[in-house]
C-alpha cells in the first residue's frame, strides 16, 4: 500500500443537480480533475453550502425542484458577485441559458456534454473567478502568511486583496480597531508587483498636526526652528513601493488638501523647499471611522475620499470569524511561549471555550493581549480556565453542587457565629435559633472548636455540658 499523500485540491466546485446519476458522474469527473467538489440536489441547499464552502465556481443545471438553477444564478449574483457561475442546459432551455449569459452566467453547456467540453468551461471560469486561488501552503501563499484564518469570510477578502494587489488602484480598508487593518496592507503590498520596494505604515491620528506635514513630505534645512538638517519625507521613502496611510479618517483638514495634491500630480514639495520631487507611490490607506459620515459634516473632503477609496476591502470583526479563535490563540501561544521562555502546550479546553465565546471588542488585538497575559502568568504547560477568566477580566463563576453549596455555607454561617459570639456557643447557638446539642452536632460535622474563636482562652470550653432541649429565649 502505498503511502503518497493525495495532492492539495485545486479549487472547490459546488455542482448543484437534480439527477443523482447525473450529480455523480460530475462528481467524479471533476474529482479525478483534481477538484473538491461538493454536490447537492437542490437550489436551497446549494445556498445554505455556500455560506460555508465559500467555493471558487459554482456548476448548476437550470431545471431544479423548488428554486431554479436561473434564481439560484441571480442569489449568488447578489450575494457573491465575483463568483462565477456555469449552468447545464436541455435544448429545450437554451433560450433562458443564453439570457443568463447576457445577465452575468459564466457560461453555459448542453446536454449531453463531452468531458473534455466539461473541464475547458470550468478552467476558463476558475482562471477569471474572483475566489479562485491555490491551496493554503504553497509556495504563492507566502504573500499571506502573517495572516491567520481558516474563515470563510477571510478566505473570500483575502481572495479580493490578491486580485486588487496586481494592479495599481488605491485601496481603502475599512475595519474595527484592531482587527487587522495594517496585516492585510502588507499582504497587499507582498502580493503586489511593487514587493520588492519598501513598505512604509504611518499612523495619521499618532503624529501631531504641526509634525504630520514634514513627516510625509520632508522638509529642508532651515524650513523652521529645529529643522538643523534635510529630512526625507515618507513619501519619499516609499518611492518604488507602497505607502499605508493608516486611520487616514483623523488626517487633519489642511494636510487632507496637500495629499490629494501629490495624490494627483505625484509630486511632493518638501516644507520650506522650492521644487516638487517626483515620486512613485501606491497608496493604501484605512480607516475605522465613518468616512461617509465624515464627508457629511465637511470633516473629510470628497475629491480625497474618493482617491483614496479606487477600491474597498472591509475586514470582519473578530466575533464574525469566531472559528478562527482558537487558531489565532494557539499561533499566538507558540510565538509568546518562546518570548517568556516557558514550555507552553495549549489551552484547557474550558479556557479555549471561554476564548471562542468572549466578547472581543478589541478584535484581533485583545485577543493577542490577552494570550500574553495568560503566557506571563502561566505556571504550567496548559492554559486554565482561570488564567483566561482573569485576563478577559470575567469574574470567576463556579458551578457547585447544592451538597456543596449547603455545606460551605453552613461553614460559613457557623464561622461567622463563632466570631460574633466570642466562641460562647450558648450565645451562637440561641443566635441560630437551635439548642445546644443539635449546635455542637453542626460544629463536629464541621471541624470546628470554639475555643479558638476565643481570645482569653483558645484551649478551654467553660460552657456547660451539650443538654437536649430548646435554648431558653
């Protein structure tokens, strides 16, 4: 037997058909094609995989049960734009086929169909399909690896990025503080043919107004006080390369007039020089404001926002890629690990559970702040409930048995008469409303001696023999 692993499949096909011979002889063929292929026999079910298979082409016959292949067309249309998708067609409905291809359809075949007909028609779509990517690992992914995720919904924008990346259009990510706005601009930038020049992230909220301007400009000896030498602007820096212009939403209005300048004529002008330089820069910039809102109130101009904004890419939230929870904390462990020099495995399945279910306004960030907290105060090789609890600053919930419950707050109660009563259990027995017998009964069951609750005595009992009986009011 041999023991050759099988290859990575190529891309993921969801192939939608009524017919159960029919559905698995596309099935095999496109399996031996090496494709994941995925089949279903309706419409309806072909929508609720696609929420979870995220596939790169979707392979449908018009005639279903229920919704046909054309609605299930304009679903994916409407839902997944760049998905491409190839209906199998009777003679009869070549007609409706060929109007499809004018609304967006990829293609279309008749049956019967030759599989060699089968295979070109899907290539053809896989090589345009907006999805469409080669297995994680290879050696094409490395332009991804800083970026942790088996979601679907990441998959999906990080399949967006790579196609954005090879061109030269200006990207506007959008996104939640820290959610990992400035990792995909460097993906972006790696992916793109501008790789081997410099990257330079600035962060426009974190650099005074009156310092923003020479930081991205430049400025000459001399352009103002403590200007003591010529400074390269980063702009200048990134000539040849890329320049992210992170939370570029906080920009203030002035520096926004003198961007969209060197945005449009690429040139910057350093302060107190008197020549343009020119400069070859792509721009990607984020933001985690409301820039529409922003242009509303005048805060933001519209000629910058809409240089800026060629091409869109929202990142998730960390709460909508709940499943990559628990591989961003594992990948997190292992680099901190090392960084606190402790031998750290993992995390206690009921920590993990609490990682996966938090809140995480703080998105990608928290998560990676709260895993250092857990690495700096480990003490053994797996991560424990409480460790995480007390990171995510949730207050400690134990779940007891009501055996359990009664009796620790039996102790409790007991301890508390002791103390109140000086260890006179004739004054803590009247104050619990029970005789003395039945009193020093709770006491044994409890392991506790009166007489160290006694501060001129702690060996002695001077009360009077256990008797049956009330206690007299």
């Amino acid at each position: 037997m041999s023991d050759a692993r099988s290859p990575e499949p190529r891309h993921r096909i969801l192939v939608v058909d009524d017919d159960a011979d029919l559905l698995r002889l596309l099935s095999l063929r496109l399996g031996a094609a090496g494709h994941a292929v995925t089949a279903v026999a309706s419409a309806e079910e072909a929508l609720t995989r696609l929420e979870l298979l995220r596939p790169q082409l979707v392979l449908s016959d018009v005639k279903l049960p229920g919704l046909d292949g054309l609605q299930l067309f304009s679903a994916v249309q409407a839902r997944y734009p760049g998905l491409p998708v190839i209906l199998l067609t009777a003679h009869g409905t070549i007609p409706d086929a060929v109007e499809a291809t004018l609304r967006g359809v990829f293609s279309y075949l008749t049956k019967p169909f030759d599989g060699k007909e089968l295979l070109a028609a899907v290539d053809r779509a896989l090589a345009v399909s907006a999805a469409a990517r080669p297995a994680a690992g290879t050696k094409s992914q490395t332009w991804r690896e800083e970026i942790v995720s088996r979601s679907a919904l990441m998959e999906e924008l990080l399949a967006e990025a790579k196609l954005v990346a090879a061109g030269d259009a200006s990207v506007l990510i959008r996104g939640e503080s820290g959610s990992g706005k400035e990792l995909l601009a460097r993906a972006i930038h790696r992916a793109s043919p501008r790789a081997a020049g410099p990257f330079v992230a600035v962060n426009c909220s974190a650099i005074p107004e009156a310092l923003l301007e020479s930081e991205l400009f430049g400025h000459v000896k001399g352009a103002f006080t403590g200007a003591v030498s010529h400074h390269r602007g980063l702009f200048q820096s990134a000539h040849g390369g890329t320049l992210f212009l992170d939370e570029i939403g906080d920009m203030p209005p002035a520096l926004q007039v003198k961007l969209l300048r060197v945005l449009q004529e690429r040139q910057v002008r350093p302060v107190g020089a008197q020549q343009s330089l020119a400069v070859d820069v792509r721009i990607l910039s984020a933001t985690h404001r409301d820039l529409e809102a922003a242009l509303a109130s005048g805060e933001f101009r519209e000629d910058l926002y809409y240089r800026l904004n060629v091409v869109t890419l929202s990142l998730p939230t960390l709460a909508e890629r709940r499943e990559d929870i628990p591989l961003l904390a594992q990948h997190f462990l292992q680099r901190l690990a090392s960084k606190y020099s402790k031998p750290l495995n993992g995390f206690a399945p009921d920590a993990l559970s609490a990682l996966a279910t938090a809140a995480w306004p703080g998105n990608v960030r928290q998560l990676h702040n709260v895993v250092e907290q857990v690495c700096a105060l480990a003490t053994a090789p797996l991560i424990p409930l409480a460790l995480v609890r007390r990171a995510l600053r949730v207050p400690s919930m134990e779940v007891l048995s009501y055996a359990e419950a009664r009796r620790r707050f039996e102790h409790g109660y007991l301890v508390g008469l002791l103390k109140l009563t000086d260890g006179q259990v004739a004054d803590a027995a009247r104050l619990a409303d029970r005789n003395r017998t039945e009193f020093y009964r709770l006491l044994q069951k409890h392991g506790l001696t009166p007489g160290l609750f006694r501060a001129e005595s702690p060996d002695g009992d001077t009360d009077a023999a256990p008797q049956q009986g009330p206690v007299a009011e």
